[in-house]
C-alpha cells in the first residue's frame, strides 16, 4: 500500500467518526442557544417581579405610615376626650362641694 492510500485511508477513518460528533455537537449548541432564550425570559420575569414587589413594598410602607399617623391621632382625640370629662368631673365636684 503506498502513503497516499494509506492516508485516503485514514483521512476517511477521521471523517466518518467526526461526522456523528459535528452533528451531536450542533445539537448541543441548538440546545444552548434554546437556553439562552429561556434564561433571557426568565431574566425579563424576574425583573419584572422585582419591579412588583418594590411597588407593593412602597405600598405597605405607606399603609404602615398612614396606619401609625391614624392609630396616633385617635390616641391623641381620645387622650383630649379624656382630659375634658377629667375637667368636667372636677368642676362639677367642686359646684357640688361648694354647694354642701
């Protein structure tokens, strides 16, 4: 057999076995590029959620806010509801101790 046949040969050996590998590996990089996309998706949901949940963050910061400016102003009306009837009690024991 001379060199030239012999690497025909092997030049054909290489080829039928690289074949299958090319073709597995342009799968592989469909499959890549499929990821790609999904990942690139779910990077778009999540800033999206990321979005949503800063606004209803801001939401209940607000509602805490509001609930607290609430929750004292009642304190505050009940406090001076409190102090009236207080003034009220003592001047009406002192009407009715001056009466006596």
């Amino acid at each position: 057999m001379n060199d030239k046949k012999l690497l025909e040969q092997i030049d054909e050996l290489i080829t039928k076995n690289l074949d299958p590998i090319k073709q597995d590996l342009n799968g592989v990089k469909q499959d890549l590029n499929g990821v790609k996309q999904d990942l690139s998706r779910v990077k778009q949901q999540l800033d999206s959620v990321e979005m949503k949940v800063e606004l209803v963050n801001k939401r209940v910061e607000q509602a805490q806010h509001e609930t607290i400016e609430a929750l004292s102003e009642l304190v505050n009306t009940g406090y001076n509801l409190h102090e009236e009837r207080l003034k009220h009690v003592e001047e009406h024991i002192k009407s009715t101790s001056s009466v006596s």
